[in-house]
C-alpha cells in the first residue's frame, strides 16, 4: 500500500467512525489510529474489506483490541456469488462459483464472522435485508455438508444452513479484522 493509499483509507476509516459513534461508544479515534499504524497487516486487510464494499468500521472493543467489521448494510458486492470453502468448491461438478468465502478471507487476513459477532452486528442496525452472508460454521456442521448463513428479514435476524457448496448472487460475506 502506498502511503497516498493509506492516508486515504485512514481518512475513510476516520470519516466513518466519526460518522457511527453508536457502533463503538468509549473508544476514541486516536487509540484506534494508533493501533492501526503499528499493524501494516492489518491496515492492508482493512483496504481490501474497503476495496471489496464492506465499508468497515470499529464495532467492538475488548481488552485493548478493536474489532473492524463490514458495515455495509448489504453483504459486500465485492464478495458474493461464492461457495463456503474449497473443499466444497473443488465437489461442484459444474457450475463452479469463482472462488470461497473462506479461501477469499484467507488470502486477505480476514475472518468470516461467526454468529454471535453477526447478531452483535444486527444490534448496531438492520444490515443484510435484501442479501445474506456466510458466517463461520462449526466443525460438526461442515462435516455434516453443511454451512451457515445470516441474515435480517420481516425484523428478525435468522441463522439459516445451506449446502456449503450452494452459491447465490446475493449471499456474500463479512469479514472481520481485530486491530
């Protein structure tokens, strides 16, 4: 990354915070800024979630770490239309997605969000209404075929299952970083 690049997703990602104050009450820019600029690794994991549409920002602090989060109220456009993971990518026969959420966030530092950080999320506003995201699944439901997905219809948020090899133009991913 640039130095012209990292000024501006550091504006960005100021910009943002500053806009949201209910998603992270108590922290303050300046301790956040300060991590980041010690963490290059994760200030590039932050520039590709910001490059993929996610729109990240801090929604949670806990022990001296800050938590970055996709924000975007749809699941990122820069990440859907893929399988869960390789494993169920390479078992497509046909129709093969371009990729894996989980080879995806792999490649960029990142983490899927597991469920208890979705439904976190979904209490700082209504996010994937008209989309859905893959969440991080257990072991004893992938073994099974299976992965999970969320996302907030009729006011509620639901954890749904699906084959994790299934892939949909509106079912993406989010990701989170800790800072």
């Amino acid at each position: 990354m640039t130095p012209q690049e990292r000024e501006k997703l550091l504006g960005g990602l100021k910009h943002r915070f500053d806009k949201h104050m209910h998603r992270h009450a108590g922290i303050a820019w300046t301790d956040v800024q300060q991590r980041l600029l010690g963490q290059p690794d994760a200030l590039r994991a932050l520039h590709w979630m910001e490059a993929t549409g996610g729109e990240p920002d801090v929604i949670d602090h806990d022990a001296g770490v800050c938590v970055f989060c996709d924000c975007s109220l749809e699941s990122p456009p820069g990440r859907r239309s893929l399988c869960y993971d390789r494993i169920a990518l390479d078992a497509r026969k046909a129709n093969k997605p371009g990729g894996s959420a989980l080879d995806a966030a792999a490649e960029a530092g990142v983490k899927l969000l597991t469920d208890a950080q979705y439904h976190h999320l979904q209490t700082l506003g209504e996010f994937d209404t008209r989309t859905s995201s893959w969440l991080l699944t257990p072991a004893d439901v992938r073994n099974r075929g299976g992965a999970l997905f969320g996302d907030r219809r009729f006011g509620r948020v639901f954890i749904y299952h699906n084959g994790a090899d299934s892939y949909y133009a509106a079912r993406g991913f989010r990701a989170a970083v800790r800072v």
